[in-house]
C-alpha cells in the first residue's frame, strides 16, 4: 500500500520551519506586499459577506482551488464576484461564500483583510474561526505552475506575518465540515483535488510545501 502521509524531512522542515519571531519587520512585510503587487479589492464592509464581521488572529493558511475553468474566471473575476455578492452559501451561518485571497498565474486579489474570519473551510469549524483562506484558480489559459509559484510565495510572506508555521499551512481536505443548517456531516472536501491523492493529500502536496519553504527561506 502507498504511504500517504509526509517523509521524515517534511516533517521536520514542518517543524523547523516557521514558529518563531518573525524576522521581518513591518517595513520589510510592506515591501514584500508590493512585489507580489496584491491588489485590495474587499467585499463592501457591512454588505454581502462582510454584513456581519467576526474578527479572528490567523493560526493558519487554508489553500483551496476554484474548480472554475471558464477562460474568463481569472483572480479579478472571483473577486468581483465576491465584492457583488454573488456567491451565496444558503447552508452557512453567513449566507456568503467568501475568503481572503484569489490567485492566478499574474495576479493576486484580496477580498478580506487577515484578521476578519472568512467561510471558505468548514461552516462554524476551526479553519473558518482560525485561517485565512487562499483560493487558486483553475481558468483554461492559467498556467498552474505560475499560480503555485504565487501562492508559494504569498504563504511565505503570511508566515512572516503572522508568525505561522509551515505545520498549519493546510488543504481544504485538512478540516471536517459540519454543516450549520442542519448539523449533517459532510466529512473532508477533496481539496485542492490535484495536490490530493485518494482524497489525502499526495507527493505532490509535500512538493508544493517544500516551494513555500523555499520561499520563506529567501524572504
């Protein structure tokens, strides 16, 4: 049977890595900000999903993919819809889908600041209370290894920022998803479903976190 879970050195970059103070200062996260070039394009506060805010510390980094191949369903694209409130969560105690960042192979849009609490992960869960939520897209025409280049480096600065280990740097599949309408266990979201395997995730997942150490490293 295939092993699934992390080698020895993943799990101790996992361990190594992230933690401690963090060695960027204020300035220097700015600076690392304005690279990534990430455009601010919030939800309107106090309308659609940010009619009720609920602030939180992030504790962890929750990576998901949009499953949205539509050609024009780029980062711009999911965040306009997220600012008209177009993606309605009936089933959440919100009533919005929503999350923090959206990227692509150019781009980086922002649509909640850090510190306020998303619904992207898992309802009234722990990765919704806790994470900020990063959302890659699958567009026909986005290069997937340009988009993990970004989020990799996105993390990274993140990790500066909030002094987040690479340990809670997770997939959707990480959280079990409790629905708030009616309680019903809906289990773990095979999410994002190419760095998965067999609903787990992969080797390719263990890759994608050594690239965000690799990044942090250089930050």
């Amino acid at each position: 049977m295939r092993r699934l879970f992390a080698p020895i050195a993943l799990t101790l970059l996992l361990t190594a890595c992230g933690g401690g103070p963090s060695s960027l200062n204020a300035p220097a996260i700015a600076t690392q900000r304005a690279k990534l070039g990430i455009i601010r394009a919030y939800i309107p506060h106090g309308r659609y999903g940010r009619h009720r805010v609920r602030y939180m510390r992030p504790r962890y980094i929750t990576i998901h993919s949009t499953q949205n191949y539509n050609r024009n369903s780029n980062a711009r694209t999911h965040a306009a819809m997220l600012s008209r409130g177009e993606l309605r969560g009936r089933k959440n105690s919100l009533g919005y889908v929503t999350w923090h960042y959206t990227i692509d192979d150019h781009s980086i849009y922002q649509s909640l600041p850090d510190r306020e609490a998303g619904q992207h992960a898992d309802y009234e869960g722990p990765g919704n209370r806790y994470s900020i939520g990063i959302e890659m897209c699958e567009n026909r025409g986005n290069s997937r290894s340009r988009t993990l280049d970004r989020t990799a480096r996105l993390i990274a600065l993140l990790m500066h920022e909030y002094n987040i280990p690479l340990s809670k740097v997770v997939p959707h599949q990480h959280w079990r998803m409790i629905r708030h309408s009616d309680g019903r266990d809906l289990g773990h979201k095979n999410c994002p479903y190419f760095l998965m395997e067999n609903g787990k995730p992969s080797r390719k997942w263990s890759r994608f976190l050594r690239k965000v150490q690799t990044s942090y490293n250089r930050s």
